[in-house]
C-alpha cells in the first residue's frame, strides 16, 4: 500500500518509514504542511500519517484540505498535545483517527491496518487473470499457489497492477517503487522485472507483465489477458447437386 507521512522530525521520520516498510507498505515522507497537500492530492495515497505541528501550514489546515481534495482515504493524525479540543476538532474535520504521542508503533502499525481493511475502495485485492494479489496481507498467488515475492518485488508487482492497461515508464517505476531519482546507470527495474517474471513463471516476452518497447512495462487489461475467440464453422445446408459449404461466422 502506499502511505504518506507528514513529519516534520526527521528521525521520527526514519523511525516511522522503517516500521511501515517492515509490513511491507510504499512509504513517502514529507517535512512540511504545502509538501503534505501536495503530496496528496498528486499521490491519492491509500493512507497519511499526520503530524499536527507541521511547518508552513499547521496540521489542522492540512486535514481540512485533504478533505477538500478526497473525503474517503484515511487520515491518521499524531499530536503532542493533550487537550480534549484538539482531538474533538481533528475528528470533526475529517481523521480517521487519533494517537497522542508518545505512541507504540506496534499499535499504530495495528491501527493503520484497521483503517486500511475499513477502505473497501481502496482495491485491496487486484486480479490479473490467474493472478490474485492481496495489498494488505502482502500475498500473491498464481493459479492458487503462493508466489513468495520480497518487498521490492511485491512494490513493483503492486504498482504496475495498480495501473492496469496503462504503460509505466522505467523512470515513474524508480520514483514510485524506489524513491529514486532517473539514473542513466543503474538498470534496477528491468532486473526487478526479471525476478518477477521468473517468480511468476512468466518468460519473456511476457503474458502477465509485457514490455513495451521504448516505454516501459505494462499489465495488459483483462480483454487483452483474454485468449482470442475460436472461429465457429457453420456448416450449410446442401444445395441439390453441391456438396456441404462450411462458412466461417
């Protein structure tokens, strides 16, 4: 899944990037309340992490624009402050829910599963032909068997899925999965994409994952997953003195 973080402490930052990523979760992390609206409303995250006392804009104008731009996803608001008030009118404004710091990040990693399972639309299970992958519990199977994929690999599988149909260019696929910067050298999505293919039992050129060449990498949309229709031969009637004409429909 893919979370967003708005923090303005750095380690607190770091510390909460590492226990998402552990359940296998897309983390972005953002310093400042405009980078947080911005971040927003060009991701649509499946799910933010938000700090009240935020830089530029406070927390409180964050949660309202966030909700000018998507009422549904799920906001989860972190706050040092202890007064009744503030948690009434983060809750009025739109959050999900609410921890006072300090905080266990084994309950708040709980808690943003919760708030994730409650998201039906959020897709948490997206099908491509035999392939089923389950977002949340960080699962693939191929004709009903397991496909032990590792983080990255479940990051790029997830994302190309995400955008079925859609070509995804090897530079969007080192921003989204990686985090990454486009680099001239370094060849990490085509060698990810081969790890899947094999994982997938799917060679080159591929049925699940397709290479568009020149462009990048695309999961064809279920018409193109189809097997093309069989002609059906309709046998005519006989005409007096002619044999059987078979016509194609």
């Amino acid at each position: 899944m893919r979370l967003l973080v708005a923090e303005d402490d750095k380690a607190l930052g770091m510390f909460l990037t590492r226990g998402l990523e552990a359940d296998g979760h897309r983390v972005r992390v953002v310093g400042d309340g405009a980078a947080a609206v911005e971040a927003f409303r060009l991701e649509l995250p499946d799910l933010t992490v938000l700090e009240l006392n935020l830089p530029v804009k406070d927390g409180e104008q964050v949660l309202s624009e966030l909700r000018s731009i998507d009422a549904d996803l799920p906001v989860l608001v972190l706050t040092g402050r202890q007064e009744v008030e503030t948690r009434v009118r983060c809750l009025d404004l739109g959050a999900d829910d609410l921890m006072v710091k300090p905080f266990s990040l084994h309950e708040m990693r709980a808690r943003c599963r919760a708030l994730l399972r409650r998201k039906r639309e959020a897709r948490l299970q997206l099908r491509a032909g035999d392939l089923e992958v389950d977002r949340l519990n960080h699962t693939a199977r191929r004709g009903g068997q397991p496909v032990v994929l590792t983080n990255k690999e479940f990051a790029l599988l997830e994302h190309l899925m995400l955008n079925r149909g859609q070509c995804i260019s090897r530079v969007d696929l080192l921003d989204a999965v990686w985090n990454l910067e486009p680099a001239q050298t370094t060849n990490i999505v085509d060698v990810y994409v081969n790890y899947l293919r094999r994982k997938l039992n799917d060679p080159p050129p591929g049925v699940l994952i397709r290479t568009v060449r020149g462009q990048g990498y695309v999961v064809p949309s279920d018409a193109e997953l189809a097997p093309p229709a069989v002609p059906v031969l309709a046998v005519l009637p006989a005409r007096p003195g002619a044999g059987a004409v078979a016509d194609v429909q």
